[in-house]
C-alpha cells in the first residue's frame, strides 16, 4: 500500500495514479521535493521513491545543481511519436475535411479522443460571414459531441461503460444527459455509421460526424461538418451524413484501416 495523506487505495491503482501526480506536478515547473509532495498530496518519502522510479526509466530528472525535479528525456520521446501519429492523421484526413467543407459550405473539423473527451486537432473554416470556428486544442465531451458520439459508438464497449459512469452532464436542453437515450443514440449511430449532434453541446449548432479507422480497426478520430443549426436544417443530414461517412471511410483505407 502506498503510504499517502489522504484516503489509500488499491496499491495497483494508487501507484499509478500517484506517478501520474508527480508526472503534471512537475511538468508545470521545476520543482524541489517538499514542493512536489505538497502538490500531490505525498509524504515526502514516499514521493522521492517514486520520484526515483521515474528517473531510473527517464521520464524525470533531477539537476546536479539545484537538486531540483524536472521532465526527462523519455517523455519528450514519447511525445514526438504522438506528434508523428497526429502529424500522419491530420495529413491523412485534411484533403476530405476540404472536400467537406466544399460539400456542405460548412466548417469541417477533425477530433481525438482524449480520456471522455475529444480533442480539435484540425478544422478547414466554411467561407460564409456567419459560420463555427472552434479553437484547435479545445475539449468537448464524448456524450454531447457528434465526432465523441461516433467514436464511442464503434469503440471498445468499456468506453461506454467508463463514460456513464462518470455520469453524463447536460450542457444544453438537448444532451442526451440519460444512459437509455444514450445507448438508444449510439444504437442508431453504429447503424447508419455516423453521428448527429443536434444543439447537445451547444444551443443554436448542429454537427454530423463519422468514425476514422487506423491499421487495426481501431477508431481513432472522427471527421465532422459543423454549422449554425438553422442552416444546418436546410441540409438533408442524412444525405451529409452519408457524405462524411464516406468521406471518412476514405481516410481510414489511407490510414490502413479501410
């Protein structure tokens, strides 16, 4: 059992959640070991042995100098083969989001899942004065968003599970804030093989999104065309949506996952 100030856990768990800690904890700033232990919740002791785990497998080092903590060399490693795979699925995926764009006269965008969120990685801006514009880097969650609702809806079943558990905020009066009308919605994603966010994230904007597929059959983002919801309505959405799912299937053969 890892020897905490707060309540223990599994030791399995709590190790890994607590290396996390140190991990975000130090990644903010150079830190000294009794500032690193107030910012995690660790006794001293117990933060240096995990501190020195992580610097025996080079995610942390300490300065001979100040003696003080910092990121190491393995993490900015890892963090160039996620740049590379992000880099491969943008380039991948950009020339369909365009081709959407031009379709619909709409903003096309690209998402990651992070944990029960998806990520902006990507967006070709419709031409029109009046249209979405969402900052790149910029969170949404899984459960209001129609490129989070593809991605769950044919992602592993445990990602369903994790996300209702976690309980399902309503952010507008028409998320799907209820498990059944959930699982009801993703039913009919999976069965037509793309999803609608009709004003769940955000009043007054509609989405329509499909999975993107990597070697493997993993789905790993999901291509979307976003816009004010009264223009949005003027479209066929089934006929758009056929329009990103094909689009998308497109971008998955390119990526190996066709």
């Amino acid at each position: 059992m890892v020897e905490t100030k707060g309540s223990p856990g599994p030791a399995r768990v709590q190790s890994l959640a607590r290396s996390l800690d140190l991990l975000e904890a130090v990644g903010a700033e150079e830190l000294g070991l009794v500032e690193i232990a107030g910012r995690t919740g660790l006794v001293p002791s117990t933060a240096y042995r995990l501190l020195s785990t992580l610097i025996d497998r080079g995610y942390i080092t300490r300065s001979a100098d100040t003696r003080r903590f910092r990121l190491g060399p393995k993490l900015v490693e890892l963090a160039a083969v996620a740049r590379h795979d992000n880099e491969r699925l943008r380039l991948a995926v950009r020339p369909h989001l365009r081709a959407l764009r031009d379709a619909s006269g709409e903003t096309a965008n690209l998402v990651v899942r992070d944990g029960l969120c998806v990520v902006y990685v990507d967006q070709i801006e419709s031409a029109r004065a009046v249209r979405m514009f969402t900052t790149i880097g910029r969170r949404a969650p899984l459960h209001a968003t129609g490129g989070g609702k593809a991605i769950t809806a044919f992602g592993p079943p445990e990602l369903l599970t994790e996300l209702l558990a976690g309980g399902l905020k309503r952010l507008t009066p028409r998320t799907l804030a209820a498990p059944a009308k959930l699982r009801s919605d993703l039913k009919r994603v999976r069965e037509r093989g793309y999803a609608i966010d009709d004003e769940e994230f955000e009043d007054g904007v509609i989405c329509v999104a499909a999975p993107i597929r990597a070697s493997g059959q993993a789905t790993v983002a999901a291509a979307s065309v976003s816009g004010p919801a009264a223009r949005m309505r003027e479209h066929d959405l089934d006929v758009l949506g056929a329009i990103v799912r094909e689009h998308a299937r497109l971008a998955s053969a390119e990526l190996g996952g066709g």
